[in-house]
C-alpha cells in the first residue's frame, strides 16, 4: 500500500513582514519521495493545502492510496 506522511505545522520562522510561517511536509515511509512548502500564517487554509498536495501529486504521478496525518 502506497501512503504519504502528511504534517502542517506553524514554524518558529516568521517571513519579511514578520508573521509566522507554516510548513506542509510530505513524505513516503522509505523517504524516497519528499515535498516540503511553506507559507504565511494568513494563507495557510485547506485551499493552499490541497493546492500544495496536488503540486506533490504531480511530482510524484499520482496520488498515494492513504495519507497518514500526524497532527489532526
């Protein structure tokens, strides 16, 4: 079975204008596919979410069976 792991976090990094950054990081068990994205605080929402996982999708050709979710 295909799975990525899947954590979206708030970094204690903070872009030019000083707000808090998050990051999505993605990554199959083995480590052999990784993607990682930031963002600022106020766009870090479900649409730049699935944006970024259809970005890693395209990467990696296709979608994993399961995500596994760390941090619900």
């Amino acid at each position: 079975m295909k799975a990525w792991q899947v954590d979206f976090y708030r970094r204690p990094l903070q872009d030019d204008q000083e707000h808090p950054l998050w990051e999505l990081l993605v990554c199959d068990s083995n480590q052999d596919f990784a993607f990682v994205a930031l963002c600022p605080q106020s766009a870090a929402n479900s649409t730049w979410l699935r944006g970024q996982l259809e970005q890693a999708a395209k990467r990696n050709k296709g979608l994993p069976e399961q995500l596994q979710v760390f941090r619900p």
